[in-house]
C-alpha cells in the first residue's frame, strides 16, 4: 500500500510540474484534487517575484453581548504583528514572514473582486484566511468573538531613487471583506 501510494503521489507531483501535454491535461482535475494545498509547487524560492506594493492586512472581530447587541473591536494591523515578529530576529522562520501574504494572494486567485467563493479550494482558502486572523487577534487581543472581518489596503511602492516625504503613498485598493464566522475564539 504504501508503494502503490508513494508511486501515485510521484506521478501525480510529476504530472503537477511537467509541461502541459494530453496525459496532464486530461487528468488536471484529479492532480489538482492530489496536489492542492499541501503539495504545491513554484519556482518562488530559487527566482522570486518582488511585490511592486505593499499590502497592509487590518482584521476586527465583532461579538454577540448576552443582551443581543453586537459589540465591534477596533481594527488591529496584522501586517504590523508580523513585521514585529521578525524585525529583531536573526533566523525568522519562513511561515512568519509569509503565512499572512500567501494566504491573501491565494484567497484573491481563488476569489475574485467579487468575493464570491466558485470552488472547494476558494472555500477553503477563505476559511484559512479567517483562521489566521482570528488567531492573531486571539493571540495579541484576547476577549470573545464569533465574527472576523478583513480589510487590506494595497499601496504601491515608490520606485527607486524617488522621493516621497512623509506622506504614505495613496493607496490603489482598499478592500473591505465581508464578515465570517469564526469558531468561537478567545476566553
């Protein structure tokens, strides 16, 4: 079994990577259904793409009071919680300093502008989004919420050599999620 396993898993991973060709082609679907989340392969290590802007991830949790009136947080700056993790940190790991990013870069192919989730990896990748940020502000917050909600405000960078002063540059989108419900988090 575990022969026959690792033999579909190799095969499945080379189909993955392989050029596009009529074996690959007609089976996308199950290599995908294989490969997708936790096997995925990209060249972004060895030639990564620069970022020409700078995303800020803000959440905001909301709770249910027992007298029925929903009580809203403040917006709390995960992009910031996490450039604080590894400012100071001579080895920061790898998920530090992408989890946040890669999660919203896959929650936008998946999604949309729309935000509308149109297959079971958009659908999940929404609710690994939410995990996250209800982890964070759980983490650094605390309290008891049902519901996280996401803005991300995306600026561009300045090009090299280009004085800016002190004014941030005008953001190009900002983006307000819908609410989610989460597992009930906090104590």
């Amino acid at each position: 079994m575990c022969v026959v396993t690792t033999l579909v898993h190799l095969g499945a991973v080379f189909l993955h990577v392989a050029p596009p060709n009529p074996v690959s082609r007609r089976y996308s679907r199950q290599v995908d259904a294989w490969v997708y989340p936790f096997f995925e392969q990209n060249w972004r290590l060895f030639a990564p793409n620069p970022d020409s802007v700078n995303r800020r991830v803000w959440a905001r949790t909301a709770h249910t009071a027992p007298d029925g009136s929903a009580r809203v947080s403040p917006w709390m700056d995960l992009t910031a919680l996490d450039r604080a993790a590894v400012e100071h940190d001579p080895f920061p790991s790898h998920s530090a300093q992408n989890l946040l990013r890669r999660a919203w870069s896959s929650y936008v192919d998946t999604h949309g502008a729309d935000d509308t989730a149109r297959s079971p990896r958009a659908v999940m990748m929404q609710k690994y989004l939410s995990n996250i940020a209800a982890e964070r502000v759980t983490g650094h917050r605390g309290g008891t919420f049902e519901f996280v909600q996401l803005r991300v405000v995306t600026a561009p960078v300045a090009a090299p050599g280009t004085a800016t002063g002190h004014r941030p540059p005008t953001p190009v989108e900002n983006r307000l999620l819908p609410w989610w419900k989460v597992t009930p988090h906090g104590k």
